[in-house]
C-alpha cells in the first residue's frame, strides 16, 4: 500500500463530525409533536418512567404505552400520542422531562442522522437547534451515540 492509498483509506474512515457538531434545544418541541413518532423504551426507562408517574411497571405500559407493529415480525413498545399527534408527556413542555426516555435524551445523535453528513443536513431542516449554539465535541457526540446504540427496546412477538 503506498502512501496516498493509506491516506484516502484514513480520510474515508474520518467521521464527518470528526470536528463537532453544533446543537443546541430551541424548545420549539418539533420532535415531540405535530406528526407521528415512535419512542421506543427499553426496561431501564420503563422502571424510571414508572417509578416517577408513582405506577407499577404494568400500570405505566397499560396507561401510557401503545405498542406499534414493525415489519420485522415483532411490535414494540412506544409512547402513547394523543389525537393531535403530540407526544401523551407533551404539554408546553415535556411533563416527563426528568424520567424521559434514552431516545429523547440523546437525540440528535442517533445512528441514521449520523450516518453522514446528509442525513444530518436532512435532520436540520426539521430542527432549528441542529447546526446552532452549543459545539459538542467528536466524543460527546460518540458517547450519546453509545447510549442511543446500547438501548434494548421492548418488544414483542406479533
Ligand atoms: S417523553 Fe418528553 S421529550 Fe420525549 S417525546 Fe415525549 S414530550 Fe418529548
């Protein structure tokens, strides 16, 4: 291999956000209402969400939880959406914020907007807070990443 291979061989493998990214939460809550979304939750955020609505684990799934059919043979298990579409926690404001799960956590640093820098270009025409305010670093970015990645949603056969 000469050197201009083990160049453009290093510079493929360089993240796009190898530099950070910017992002900062405008509070405009796109991403928790106005059209339909699926938040997934694994066990850890069951038992959180449970233990602040002061429920059981059962009594929280059967009040606040839908479970939403995936083409991979199983249904998983969301948050519920009010009519409007917005999000069962959503009101002037996440109700939930404290006890909210992974996914809302860690977005937008999930594995498809940061899949390349067009699908993070993509994410931006939906949230004002991408490219905007606060410069989170490579490693930030990866460790949110790590957590979005490590999740083990719930689901279920059909
Ligand atoms: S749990 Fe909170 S942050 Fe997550 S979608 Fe619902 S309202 Fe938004």
């Amino acid at each position: 291999m000469n050197g201009t291979e083990s160049t453009s061989s290093t510079e493929a493998e360089k993240k796009f956000y190898e530099g950070g990214l910017k992002f900062s939460c405008m509070q405009c809550s796109f991403c928790c209402r106005g059209f339909p979304g699926v938040v997934l939750m694994d066990n850890k955020d069951l038992e959180r969400f449970a233990k602040w609505a002061e429920v059981t684990v059962e009594q929280f799934i059967q009040m606040y939880c839908r479970w939403v059919e995936s083409d991979d043979g199983f249904e998983y298990l969301s948050l519920r959406e009010k009519r409007n579409m917005e999000c069962i926690f959503w009101n002037k404001g996440c109700e939930a914020y404290e006890a909210r799960p992974v996914q809302c956590r860690t977005y937008p640093f999930w594995t498809k907007i940061l899949e390349d820098q067009n699908a993070w270009n993509e994410e931006s025409k939906t949230c004002p807070g991408i490219n905007s305010g606060k410069i989170h670093t490579a490693e930030e970015i990866e460790t949110e990443l790590a957590k979005y990645q490590s999740r083990n949603p719930i689901k279920r056969k059909k």
